[in-house]
C-alpha cells in the first residue's frame, strides 16, 4: 500500500482521534472492585422483544451462523469470524422473542460468562461488546432475571473498565453506545462511582446526540442499518428515563424524543414497500430490528408514529433529505430512492461504499433494481467487493470506484457532491447532482446524473464532463426479478406482479451474474445489467405495467 492512500484516509481524522488512539498504547483500564448499591425502581422498564431468538438449548445462533452452546474455550475461538465472536459477548437473546421462557438459561450462561472471561482478557472486555452487553444486562435485570451479588459485581466492574476504555480514537457508533451503557450502569446504580459514570455517559451522549442525528432526521454515517440500531438506544434511554424518572435531565430527555420522531420519519423515506431498509453503504437486514419492531416499540413508550410526510404532489411524494444528500420519490405503486450523498461522516467513513449517485427502485413490495448489499465484516476480497462502485447501481469510470475505497473499513480520495438540485412539478419530480470523484483519482472527468420520475416511468441521465477512457454503468437485478426479453436497445423483466420495461441509449448492454447479500452469511445468485457506454452520455428510460 502506497503512502498517498494512507495520506489521503488519515488526513480527514480528527486530531483527537490520533491523540486518544496514542494514548491507548500507553494508558491501559485497570479492572477493579468498585462500591456501589442499587437504585430504587420509580416505574417498570417496558420489555419489548427487540431480536430473533439466538440462544437455543443445544445452540447459538447469530449472523445466520450456527454453533454449539459456549464453552470456555469458545468465547474467543479464533476459527470464527470477530463479528461473530462479538455476538457472542453482546447477550441481545436476553431481548429476544420469548426471552421470559428462557430466564433459567439465560441466567446459568450470564454467571457462565463471569466465571470464563475474567477481566481484561479477550473479546468481550473490548468497548463496544461490553457496552451491549452492560445494557442487555441492565434490561434484563430491569424485567426478567433476579440479579445474584455476582452478577452485580460483575456488572460494576464492567462499567468501570468502560469508563476507563471509551472509544474516543473511533467516536462514532462506538462512541455513542459506551456513553448510552454509562448512563444505563450510572442510573441502574447509587454511590459515587455510580453518580461519575452517569455524569461522563451524559455529557458524551448530550455532546453526540447533535452531531450524529442530522436535521433531516438521518444519521450522520448514512447506513439505514446503522440508523435503525441508534433509534433502538435513544428509545432504550427514553424508556430508562421513564424508569428512573428526573434523574436525567428533562431537556435531553425532551430533545431525544424529538429527535426520535425525525428518525422515524427519515426511516420510512428511505425504506420500500415492503417496510424494510434500502442498501445504502453498510446495510442488510437481520441486524437492526424491523421498522415494525421499532415503531411498535416507540409506539409502547408513548411516541407518536403517525407520521405526517410531505407531499408537493397527491400521487407522488418527494423526500428530499438535504442534510444527509438523500432523495426519496414515492407514489401508490412505487419507490425510488437515490444516494446524492456526501461519503459519511468524514472522520469516521468506515461504514461507507463507493456508491456515489446510485439508487434502488421497488414496485410495491417487489424489489426492482438493488445495491449489493453485505454479508460479511473483516478484511477480504468478499467484503472490499461489497464495498465497490460495481456493486451498486452506479457508474464506475475506468475501472475506478467513485471512492477510494480499502481493506474492510478505509476510505481515502473520496467522491464530493457537487451541483445537487431538486425540483418538481405539476407531473414529474426531476433532481440531479455530480460528483468529482474520479478527478481526485487523476482521472479529469466529473459524472453527472439526472433523473425524471413520473407516474407510471421514470429516466435518468449519466453525462460525462472531460476524458476517460471507459465508463460502465450497472443495474443489478433483485434475485426474483426475471429477464424475460433482450433486444438491441431494450429489455423486458418481470416481477411477481409487473412487467418493467428498459430501454437505453449509446451503450452496449452485458449480462453478468453476481450476488445479493441481504444479510450477514447469506449470498443470493443474481443478474447484473453492465452497460458499457459508447459517448459520452447515456439514457436509461423505465416503465412498467402490472400483469
């Protein structure tokens, strides 16, 4: 790897970021008993099942991955995938379907956890896995399972190393989950300690809440996965708050339910009809809860879900999420959705994909055309894939990506937008936007797209502004959308309910197979359409019609 792509990823870090990622070689937590007593309970926690069951009797389950019941040789198998592994720390069964039929097991496997993973060792004593499993914890504790002295203990100290252990190299995601586990230990307990850890999770999370909550609603890293799993903690923190009531403070409490009911709607903007998340950067299904969890879940804390959109036209509604670069078109029959996004957040792009002006397009509850999705984390060839221009429904310019994406969670030059507009009228909603993605690759050439979305049709244009060699735009089909006719400029696909129709211009189409990964460990065979352009603009025209 050259030094201008470690330049080019380090140079958008923040300086604390560099300064706390130094301090963590030299400055380690120090795993300590600590004094503490429980706080008196004002309300009941409402226990609302988040997840699909994990744990069985004779196995656990997650990221569709099977294994046998932990041993203490399994918390840390390095056979299995770290993502797993983290799963395994987590305990998100202990808010799953039919969780209170399974309290026995849960508790043998929680004192089974203690006794195996001493602290500091091993994966479950890193940041991120001890915060959800603090939390999960605590809301067990709060519902289902009588806490022994040592799981008290236990429990104590695991937030006590966090406090000491907070990802501020990372912030983020990561950040936000360490300060939402400290205001859950520091109001689950009384004393001293207990009053330190509320005060630190509470600044933290005032200090984040802003920054990554944008005013569209959206969250800033710009994954609906990752914005699904921030609503369930700032629900978790308003049913806390519930719990332990004036203990927090009522403004952040206030301002969090606000914030929550601009989430719920930018949820919906950018998910289809099937009420399911689109695929843009790091999403799939199977690891946030349904949409239909989470507002079931805000709907049993009170927070309205009847949800008033926009809508300039009485059959097609326009989203245009400014803030995070979004743009959603919605009629009775269809949705489209379209990425004029910036990369992310730009210290933190590790959940980001080069895929700069791509959309996904559903007919009703039928998926169309579909970014790639993810099945797996790490460092692979599988996963950089996943992560680039070819897999989603883009244009790539010699070969390039739009950014620079590598290895599992690196960025470096990376795509600015530039000249988004959005606009509409009495019949069409039309909005483009470009971006300067390949110039910063040394490629003098801007791509610019622009669409027209209509009743019953939509078109978009790719123009091309400067040389280059080659350009290949793509379209990848959902697995049960069928190719039913090629012609010369056209061709015909069906879906269970309709018949698409497309036609371009000025390119030469190519059929290729290639993968969907609607979820982690699962990869389903498909087609992608490859269009290798011939001048330097091309039309792609779209109709359907239901059979």
């Amino acid at each position: 790897m050259n030094f201008s792509i470690y330049y080019h990823t380090i140079k958008y870090l923040k300086f604390s970021q560099l300064y706390y990622r130094i301090l963590k070689r030299f400055i380690k937590p120090k795993s300590r008993l600590v004094k503490y007593s429980r706080a008196k309970l004002e309300k009941s926690w409402i226990a609302y099942p988040l997840y699909e069951q994990k744990l069985f009797t004779d196995k656990v389950r997650f990221l569709n991955h099977d294994a046998p019941l932990p041993t203490k040789s399994s918390w840390n198998d390095q056979s299995q995938a770290k993502l797993w592994l983290y799963n395994l720390h987590y305990f998100d069964d202990l808010c799953g379907t039919g969780c209170e039929k399974r309290v026995k097991q849960h508790t043998k496997l929680i004192e089974q956890w203690i006794e195996e993973n001493p602290a500091p060792l091993g994966n479950g004593w890193e940041p991120y896995p001890t915060s959800l499993r603090i939390v999960n914890w605590i809301k067990a504790f709060l519902s289902n399972i009588e806490p022994t002295r040592n799981m008290l203990d236990s429990l104590a100290t695991q937030a006590d190393y966090l406090s000491q252990d907070l990802e501020k190299h990372l912030l983020g995601n990561h950040l936000f989950v360490n300060a939402k586990a400290l205001i859950f230990a520091g109001l689950f307990f009384q004393g001293n300690n207990a009053q330190k850890w509320l005060a630190l999770g509470e600044k933290i999370y005032s200090q984040q809440l802003d920054e990554q909550v944008l005013k569209d609603g959206g969250n800033f890293e710009l994954t609906p996965m990752y914005h699904a799993i921030m609503m369930i903690d700032l629900l978790d923190l308003v049913n806390l708050s519930d719990v332990f009531p004036n203990k927090l403070s009522l403004k952040l409490v206030h301002k969090t339910k606000e914030k929550i009911k601009y989430m719920l709607c930018w949820l919906k903007a950018m998910s289809h009809d099937d009420g399911r998340i689109s695929f843009f950067n790091d999403s799939a299904f199977g690891i946030a809860p349904e949409n239909s969890t989470i507002e079931d879940y805000a709907s049993s804390l009170g927070i309205s879900t009847d949800l008033n959109f926009p809508s300039p036209e009485p059959d097609l509604h326009l989203f245009d999420l400014k803030e995070s670069g979004f743009v959603s078109v919605k009629s009775m029959e269809f949705s489209l959705i379209a990425d004029l996004a910036e990369v992310g957040a730009s210290y933190i792009p590790g959940h980001a994909h080069a895929d700069t002006l791509s959309f996904e397009f559903a007919l009703n509850e039928d998926r169309v055309f579909v970014n790639a999705g993810i099945s797996e984390y790490g460092v692979s060839d599988e996963r950089l894939l996943q992560r680039k221009t070819k897999s989603h429904n883009t244009v790539s310019i010699n070969g390039l990506d739009s950014s620079q994406v590598w290895s599992g969670f690196r960025v470096a030059k990376r795509a600015e937008i530039i000249d988004r507009n959005v606009q509409f009228n009495s019949d069409n909603i039309c909005f483009h936007a470009a971006h300067n993605g390949f110039i910063k690759q040394g490629v003098n050439c801007v791509h610019k797209r622009k669409w027209h979305v209509a009743q019953n049709n939509f078109m978009y244009k790719d123009s091309f502004s400067g040389n280059f060699e080659s350009a290949e735009a793509y379209l990848i089909l959902h697995p049960l959308v069928k190719i039913r006719d090629v012609m010369e400029n056209k061709l015909i696909l069906k879906t269970r309910h309709s018949e698409v129709e497309v036609e371009f211009t000025n390119a030469e189409l190519s059929i290729v197979n290639c993968n969907w990964n609607p979820e982690f460990g699962v990869q389903q065979n498909t087609k992608k359409l490859c269009f290798n352009l011939l001048k330097s603009s091309m039309e792609i025209q779209v109709c359907w019609r239901k059979v």
